[in-house]
C-alpha cells in the first residue's frame, strides 16, 4: 500500500508507535524534518542543508537524491516510489516534499 508523508505531518510524536505503519511515518516525516547533524550522537541523521540557496530546479534535484538516500539509510521498511514538492505563495523560494512510500511490513 502506498503512503503520502511530509514534515509537516510530524505533529505529536509518540515514542514506542505501536502501530508499524504509522511508526515508519512518523520516522520518515521526522527525517523530512530533521537538518543534518542537528542530533548529538547521529550526526548523519536527516538532510543535508545543501540545496539551500539554490535555484528551485537545482534545489529539487538535489532534494530527492538527499531524500531517496536518507530514507534508504535510515527507514528501511518504507522504499519511495515518488517524490513531489508543493510551494507556498505566502513562502517564495520555500520547498516543501512529499514523499510517497512503500511500506514493508512483516507479518
């Protein structure tokens, strides 16, 4: 089955997510979430800052490298199957992905 996740989704996060799927969301949405080496201990943890200051095209690429790369490495149970990016009139310049997932579950 087939998931959309953004950071924006992160809202309240529960430790110890009974619930697998919503367990990998929620790991996925605080990856988006996250700037790399922002976590003591995991300073490879989430996306680099990179794209920052880019242009749009140039940032969008390098996003979805960072994204596909981050999210292989880091939630293993979710493969992505598509990566878009909505912008705000409000926030020019400002990318924000959504990520759709494929989830692993074991039985």
């Amino acid at each position: 089955m087939s998931y959309s996740v953004s950071a924006a989704d992160l809202g309240n996060i529960r430790l110890n997510e009974p619930e697998t799927v919503n367990a990998v969301l929620q790991n996925i949405a605080l990856i988006l979430a996250t700037p790399k080496g922002s976590v003591p201990m995991y300073r490879d943890f989430g996306l680099s800052q990179e794209f920052l200051d880019k242009p749009i095209p140039v940032a969008k690429a390098m996003l979805v490298a960072e994204v596909r790369e981050a999210i292989e490495i880091w939630e293993p149970r979710a493969s992505v199957s598509d990566i878009s990016f909505s912008q705000n009139a409000l926030e020019p310049g400002k990318l924000d992905p959504t990520v759709q997932v494929e989830i692993r579950v074991e039985e």
